[in-house]
C-alpha cells in the first residue's frame, strides 16, 4: 500500500522509536500527526517533520485517556483528513523487581503500555473499519513473548498486546475486512526512556545488549505500514534468538536469564539526570528536546542484516537451499 499525501498517526512521538518513525515517514505530501504528552520533544518532532516537507500536527495528550485519545481522532480528521495508518508505539514503564514496584505503579504502565494500545487501536477502527481502508501498526517487543527480570510491568502490557492484537486480527479477517493490523517485535535500543522510566536499581538502567539505533526500528515499521499482510516483523538477530529460544527451550533461558538478566540491564556510569515519566512527561518542565537518542551512542549498532532478510525471508530461503543443494552436489563428487 502506497502513503503518497497520507495522513499518518503516531503516538509517542516525542522521542524514541516514535520520533524515529516520525522522520522516516516524513515526505513530502503526508500529513503526520504527532501525539505525545511533552511539549518539548512534540515541537522538536513537528519541526523534523516540516523541515522533511511534511505537514506536521502536534497534540499533547495522554493515551490512557480514552476520551481525550478519541476526541483527538476527530480534531486530526478535520484538519488532516481520514487517518490511513495509525501508529502505536507510547509506553512507560518502571525498572524493579516485581515486589519492588507499588500496585499503582503496575496500574499506570498497564493503562499507558496496554490500554494506551487498545485506546488507539479502538479509536483508529471506529474511524477505518465503515470505510473499508486503513493499517494500524503495533509497535511491539521480543519481550511480548518473554518475560525477563526487572521489566515485569512492561513485558505484562507487552504479552497483553500481543493477544489483544492476534484477536483483533480474526476478527477482522472474519468479516473480510480491508482494514490491516500488524505488530513490529523489537530488540534493545539506544531510546531515551533509559534515563526517563523510574528505576529502583542499584546502577543506571540500559538495554540489553546488543543495542541498535532507533532508526533501524524506524525502516522497520515504515515497511510494515506499507506491506501489512505479514502478521508480524521480528527486527534484530537477538529478538529471533529471543523467541526462538522461549519456543523451544524456555526452561533454559530461564535460569539464563536469572543468572545473567540483572547485570545485562545495568549500567556501569554515572546515572544521568532523573526524569522519571511515569506519571507525567520527561519533558514537561521545558528540560529540552529529547530526541531518538539515548546515552548509548557509542555502544549502538547503526544497521542489522535480519530485517532486510525478514523482509525478503522467501528468496532467503531459496538462496540458502540453493547453497545447500550446490554443497550437497560438491561434496557427493568429491572423492
């Protein structure tokens, strides 16, 4: 599907992946409206979408208000026009063990990780489904199928996405709808929300490694906007072996992970300035423009191989059963 003069809906846009995604899908013509609750990064986002030569609408508004979310969706309509490709890609979430994190606390990264995702997804159908058209994208995690420790909050709205998504799915498949849902599952990435999620660890919170930049997340769902048949996108070599793993050795990587999850997810610097946004934005007190970025630059792998090959798995396949009939051969006329 073309987004040639599209109007496109991202939310998290202020930073992160969500402000990767909105540069990569600013082109001329598209008219890109950027949902988030900071000021800051929403006008740093607007002018990358602008400078781009795209038509950029900031809206300050929190997900978990589904009311405010829907409201939203009709003020977008009558200024942009009919949303073609919703983008839900806001979350937050707390770094802690389980017992660590208050019952509120769990309540909140449910509301914005997970309503936040049925919120948009309920308020984009309304819209898409009476006209037949549309694709929502679900920006999504290797850890919507494994649970690791220390991210318990976040991998329980992750899981519940991931559900939540595969029904909406059926159900749209039921009624031959043209409307299309896909979910893009990511690996660790150098984003902000390492210096901006509330943290109860020892040491600074990180990804776990390897790390890659957030622009690689960005091609990512760019193409799963425009080739939405696929159920899913899995980005990254680690997210594969990720999955792969909880398939089929899930025990084991249970005991890998308690012997090895905790110090992967921290850190060895001095711990940056606490902007914690659980309950409101990092950049809500004018702190700055947040950017893709994080505090990992110099450890973030600017480019990975496994999407390019996701994305074209059927001439992988072939190839690599070319290459295994050619060794066949070779080696039956060796002597």
């Amino acid at each position: 599907m073309s987004y040639r003069d599209k109007v496109i809906v991202i939310t998290g846009a202020s930073g992160g992946v969500g402000r990767a995604v909105s540069r990569e899908l600013a082109v001329p013509g598209h008219r890109i409206a950027l949902l988030a609750r900071g000021e800051d990064g929403l006008a740093g986002a607007a002018g990358d979408v602008r400078d781009r030569g795209a038509t950029p609408m900031p809206v300050t508004v929190d997900v978990a208000d589904h009311v405010a979310l829907s409201a939203t969706a009709d003020d977008i309509e009558r200024e942009l026009g009919p949303i073609d490709l919703w983008i839900n890609d806001a979350f937050s979430s707390v770094f802690a063990r389980s017992w660590q994190i208050d019952p509120d606390e769990y309540r909140r990264v449910t509301e914005v990780s997970y309503l936040g995702y049925v919120y948009g997804t309920l308020t984009a159908l309304a819209r898409m489904r009476p006209r037949n058209h549309g694709v929502i994208v679900q920006v999504g995690s290797a850890l919507a199928y494994r649970g690791i420790p220390l991210q318990s909050a976040y991998c329980a709205a992750k899981h519940a996405v991931q559900g939540f998504t595969e029904s909406v799915r059926c159900e749209l498949l039921h009624e031959h709808s043209k409307v299309r849902i896909t979910m893009v599952q990511l690996p660790g990435l150098n984003t902000p929300q390492f210096d901006w999620l509330t943290t109860r660890l020892p040491k600074p919170a990180r990804p776990v490694p390897p790390i890659y930049q957030p622009e690689i997340a960005a091609r990512a769902i760019a193409h799963a906007a425009h080739h939405p048949g696929r159920r899913e996108y899995w980005v990254g070599g680690p997210t594969v072996g990720t999955l792969i793993g909880d398939k089929f050795a899930p025990g084991l990587l249970d005991r890998y992970l308690a012997h090895s999850g905790f110090e992967a997810q921290q850190a060895e610097r001095a711990p940056a300035d606490s902007r914690p946004n659980l309950w409101r934005p990092a950049d809500s007190r004018h702190n700055g423009d947040p950017g893709a970025h994080g505090s990992f630059d110099r450890f973030a792998k600017p480019r990975s191989w496994q999407p390019v090959i996701s994305r074209h798995h059927g001439a992988a396949a072939g190839a690599l059963l070319a290459a295994a009939g050619l060794l066949w051969r070779w080696r039956r006329r060796s002597p």
